[in-house]
C-alpha cells in the first residue's frame, strides 16, 4: 500500500499509483449534485479502461439502476468494462455474460425480525431484486427511493411470506434520529450474523454477515488474478468503508465524511462537482 503524502488535511500520492482495478461508488463520488456524470470523469475512466485497467462501478443500487451510468461511460465492450458490481457487494454482475457470477443474500429469519422491529416504531421496510424493490405499502418513503434508484416499485399483499425467499438487501427508510435508534437495536440483536448501516442518513440497510463494497471488490479481484495492492477505491460515506479500507489504494472524496478521508490512503483535491474522480486519475493513474 502506498504512503500518503499529507498536505494540511490532504493525502495525496509522491507517485505514480500502479492500479490495475478502479472501483467507484456513484453517489457523491462519481456523480454529480444532479446525478451525472462529467465529461472529464468519463475521458478519465475510458482512458483507463483502454489501458486495460478493469473500470467497477460499485454502488448500492440494483443493477438495472446502474446500467444508465454504464451506457454513460461506454465502456461495457471492452474487457475492462464487463463488470459492475450491485447492492452494496451482494452482487457481482458480468455485462458479457449477462449473468451474476456472485451473490449473497439475507436469511429469512433476519429479513423478518428486522421487519417486526421497524413496525413497532411505524417504520416500513424494503426489499430488492436486480430491477424492482418490493414493500409492504407504498409511502413518501417508498416514492423516494423508486425515483432515486429508477427502479420498478411494488406493493407485495402477503408481505411477510414473501420475506421468507430471502433477498440481497433491506432497506428500512425514514427519519435520521428515528434509524440511529433501530440501527443500535438491530446491531445488537443480529450481531455477527448481518451488517447494518446507513448508506444515507435516511437510510438504514441490512446485508448478509460480512458482506460489503470490498468484500465483493476483494472476491472480483482475486477472480481476476489481479493483487489487492492493485486496486483502487473511490468513495464517500459509510456504505465505502470496507472498500476504503480492503483496496490496496483507498480514495475518500474531499466532499465526503470526516471518517472515510481520516482511514483513506488518499484524498481527492476537488469534489463530486468538479470531477474529483477524473482528476486523481489523471494526475495519479494515468
């Protein structure tokens, strides 16, 4: 791993970084305020993948979610472009193939205690498939997560059965200071058995036990060959831990929490709004 180079709060590389994976969270990281792509980020990471360094988008959203940033980058014909990885790590999904080549999934009894808890403080829960998130009833809640994903929302009559399939994730959405208190009842009632944490402040998700944005990077890169001193990780929040701290070369963006830049390698120079991803790139990768 390299050494970072500190500047004030900056950390920033004395060289070149031998990368040969760049994974990148979308979210305040590679997207924009209004959810887009940059141009300079777009030349940066096609540059990169015609070098053959493997571009892994690496986001919470479901596949069919992260497909239009995909047809953005343009970059899904190249072998460095086959793969994207969904749901926080539960899911490594081949573009070539056009099937998931990893999956992990949240037992039935965890998915069902999780919903009691958040029905005793009025809460709703949701769970996901690759292009529709499913819940009990529909609520501001619900609409805003459908619009935010893009994905199919819809309401299931006998919730609870359905529960008992087993699913990637669940997602418990609502107030910031009402998830703070379920998050501490559900981390001490799941314990080791699932991982719960806020993507957002206004929500909560549950994932299988040791499941995470570099477990899944960590699973990808060894099926590639490709040693972990290799790869590259951009992001912002908490959802970013584990790839922060499993890449060889953890980036927290310089817009992102006080936490994620304190355990990064490095820090962006510019943020999600002035193509912070495309800049380290350039200056650092290629």
């Amino acid at each position: 791993m390299q050494t970072p180079h500190s500047l004030g709060a900056q950390k920033l590389p004395t060289e070149k970084l031998p990368v040969k994976l760049i994974a990148l969270d979308l979210d305040d990281t590679l997207l924009d305020s209004k959810t887009n792509i940059s141009d300079e980020n777009v030349n940066a990471l096609r540059a990169a993948a015609q070098k053959g360094i493997f571009i892994v988008i690496c986001s919470g959203r479901a596949e069919n979610a992260i497909l239009p940033y995909v047809r953005r980058l343009d970059i899904a014909g190249l072998q460095a472009g086959r793969y994207i990885i969904a749901v926080n790590g539960c899911s490594v999904f081949d573009l070539h193939q056009r099937q998931q080549i990893y999956c992990r999934t949240v037992t039935p009894d965890i998915l069902l205690h999780a919903d009691e808890e958040a029905e005793k403080m009025g809460l709703r829960t949701e769970v996901y498939t690759p292009d529709t998130i499913f819940y009990r009833e529909s609520t501001k809640w619900t609409h805003l997560d459908v619009d935010l994903c893009g994905l199919k929302g819809e309401a299931v009559p006998d919730y609870k059965e359905f529960l008992k399939k087993g699913f990637v994730k669940m997602l418990i959405p609502g107030e910031p200071e009402e998830l703070q208190i379920l998050q501490k009842k559900l981390k001490a009632d799941f314990g080791s058995h699932a991982t719960v944490f806020t993507s957002k402040p206004y929500f909560l998700e549950i994932l299988p036990p040791k499941c995470g944005k570099g477990e899944a990077i960590s699973w990808l890169s060894e099926h590639l060959g490709i040693a972990p001193v290799n790869t590259m990780g951009f992001g912002d929040s908490m959802n970013d831990e584990s790839m922060i701290r499993l890449c060889g070369n953890g980036i927290a963006m310089v817009n992102g929490l006080d936490y994620i830049k304190d355990i990064a390698d490095f820090v962006t120079e510019k943020d999600n709004n002035h193509s912070g991803v495309g800049d380290f790139i350039q200056k650092f990768v290629l």
